[in-house]
C-alpha cells in the first residue's frame, strides 16, 4: 500500500515537461509553406517549395501509432505552395495555393483507405492563394487570401462535401487579408492576423458565429504577425512563429484563451525563428509542428509541445470523463448524449497512440496491459473531438 500511495503521489506530482521536443524529421525535402491536415490518428503533410525553390507534390504521413512518417499518395495535379489544408468526417481536403502558373482555385480531396486523391468542385471566383481555413459543423470554411493579380481579400466561403458546394459566408471584417492564421474552438472559428496587400502584418483577431453568420473582434495578438501557424487546442488556439515584416521572422509562441478571451505565451519554438510551417493538434492538448523557413534556409524538423490547460478550460463542464481515477484493470467513460463517441483512442505522454479500445454500451474497456503512468483518452464523434486525462496504476 505504501508503494502504491507514493506510485500515486509520483504521478500526481508530476507532468509533461512543457518544452518542445523532437520527433523523426519530414522523410520528403525540405519545405516552407506546404499544408497539413489530421485524420484519426495520422497527420498529413505535404505540398510547398523546397531547398531548390521547386514547388512539390508528395505526401507524407506521421502515425500516432508508431510515431514514424510514412509515405502518403502524391496530389496528382501540378506542384504548388500556399494551400490551404483540412479535413471533415475522415477525408482531407487541399484548397487553392498557387502554381507556376498562377493562383489555384482547386479543391482536392483525399480518402485515406484508397491513399487517393480526387478533384472536387472548385472555390466559386477568382483564383487564390494563402488562405486560412477551420471547420464548424461538417463544414470548411476558407477564409481570406491573396487573389490571382496580388489582392488581398476577405471573401469566406464555406464547403459542404454532402453537396459538393461552395456557399458565400459573410465577409473578415477589418483589413482585407492573406497569410493569417485560423483555429476552432468552442464551436466557432477564428482567423488572427495576417497581412494587407502591402503586407504589413496585422494582430486583429475575428470571431465566427456559424448560427449567426457574424463576426466579433476578440483580443489582438501580443504583435502583428502573417505567415504564422496556428491549431486548436482545449478552449482556444496556438499561434506559432512567423513574421513581422518580410525580412523579420520570429520564433514566439502564444495560446488563445477564448473563454477569458486573453492570450498567454507559451515557449518559444526552441530550433528558432520560423515561418510558413506545417502544424496541427491532436488531443487538445499537444502541438505539432514543423518545416518552414527562417528566411535563409528551409527545414524538415518535426517538433511536438505539450499545451497546458488553463483555469478556464477546467472550470467547464465535463464532457467527457474517466473512472475510476486511477485505474487498476478497467476504466469506464462517461459523456453527455451530445457527445457519444464514434471512436476512442488512449495516447501515452509522448504522443504516441497505445491503446484503441473498442467502444462499448456503457463505455467500459480494460487497461491492465497498460503500463502504470499518465495517459490522454481521446474520443472522436462526427463534429468533435473530445479529451480527458487517465492514470494508471499496477494490478493488486
């Protein structure tokens, strides 16, 4: 019992090292500027210009399972940079960018199972680049961007793949804008900074209301920025690097708080200055991240932070639980009828995805092969993804 009490006082005590960490490099060139998206427990990076300052099609994905790259199908259309990435309900999606050509307004879709990549209906009007984009509700909206003839513009559009089609939305408010950054959290979406045509950098932030179709100012960020990275995290965003001018990078880190509606800085990117990365989120709480530029040389680095979770995430209402707290051989997970999970997946502190139990009726699964520690439980339904935090201890 002694060991057991100071076992349990060890993993109390203790917690992620909030630092960034290195993870197996992009196994593709070198790049800045590609897109990225998440499905299940995969991350997908690809596209953007590499070292040579050629433009690239391939695809590589990064498994939570193993936490190794793997290869991913090439976009089989011409090579470009600036897209925009996301995914709904298990597809991912790649929108505009530009080529050797010019602007995009393409719209690609790719299905994991067939490692395939299919044309889709193309954003409505002008030609883009350097958009933003998030998804509400089984929706992409995309937001934003650099038109065909150097323009900035505030156009959103919003993609409902049940239809294949593209609906206006109403427009950013405020400077119109390209290179800016977008998040979800809480049901509706965010786009935060960018730059005007002339590119100079912006700090304003926006608020979406998909009920109301409306936008709201929210807290700028600490300093203007464009061509930063931003994912959601529990309640809010990240904000990763970027630039202030287009000689001037930086190396900062700051999560978006959005029930208090503050920002708080996090550590700065620990390789350095860098813009025009890939990122996305997994779990709510830790970061992934990397390629880019620090405006002399491009990189294929892949780092992972772990976020904490502030006051205000804890205060709201669990929607997700896990008992008993720690567990020993079974653990059961409790969730709002709203919320019922269509998948559950348990990653350990590293990141890494350990265990995907089946989900069951009263949402019992067993832990006993897991090794005594720290875990994430995450749970997916169609529009959501929902954390909680799980311990573990020996069997008696």
């Amino acid at each position: 019992m002694r060991q057991l009490i100071h076992l349990l006082f060890l993993l109390a005590s203790s917690s992620y090292a909030q630092q960034w960490s290195q993870l197996p490099s992009l196994p593709g060139a070198a790049r800045d500027d590609g897109s990225s998206f998440s499905i299940g427990s995969d991350i997908y990076v690809g596209t953007g210009m590499d070292a040579g300052f050629q433009l690239t099609t391939d695809w590589h994905r990064y498994s939570l399972w193993d936490q190794a790259w793997h290869p991913a199908g090439s976009l089989p259309s011409t090579a470009r940079q600036y897209a925009t990435g996301f995914s709904i309900d298990g597809v991912g999606y790649l929108q505009g960018g530009v080529d050797v050509i010019g602007a995009l307004n393409q719209l690609w879709a790719y299905e994991p199972a067939s490692n395939v990549w299919s044309p889709r209906a193309p954003l409505p009007g002008t030609a883009r680049s350097a958009s933003a984009s998030f998804v509400l509700d089984g929706l992409g909206y995309v937001c934003g961007g650099v038109l065909q003839g150097g323009s900035a513009t505030a156009q959103v559009w919003a993609y409902d793949p049940t239809t294949n089609a593209w609906v206006a939305r109403a427009p950013l408010p405020g400077v119109a804008r390209h290179r800016a950054m977008a998040f979800t959290a809480n049901g509706k979406g965010y786009v935060i900074g960018g730059a005007d045509a002339q590119y100079q950098a912006l700090s304003d932030g926006w608020c979406y209301d998909p009920v109301t179709n409306t936008w709201t100012a929210i807290a700028p960020l600490p300093q203007p920025r464009f061509s930063s990275d931003a994912a959601e995290v529990l309640g809010g965003g990240v904000v990763i690097g970027g630039a202030s001018t287009t000689t001037q990078a930086h190396a900062d880190c700051w999560v978006y708080r959005a029930s208090a509606d503050v920002w708080e800085t996090l550590p700065a990117f620990d390789p350095g200055i860098r813009r025009g990365g890939c990122v996305e989120s997994w779990g709510g709480i830790r970061v992934f991240y990397g390629t880019g530029s620090d405006n002399s040389q491009r990189f294929n680095d892949w780092y992972v932070l772990e976020v904490p979770v502030g006051e205000v995430e804890h205060a709201a209402p669990a929607r997700l639980a896990v008992f008993p707290q720690p567990a020993m051989d079974h653990v059961q997970v409790r969730w709002l009828a709203e919320s019922r999970p269509r998948s559950m997946l348990v990653m350990d502190m590293s990141g890494r995805v350990v265990l995907r139990p089946e989900v069951s009726i009263d949402g019992t699964f067993p832990v006993s092969d897991l090794a005594p520690g720290r875990y994430t439980l995450v749970a997916e339904s169609a529009d959501q993804r929902l954390t909680a935090p799980m311990m573990k201890v020996p069997s008696e």
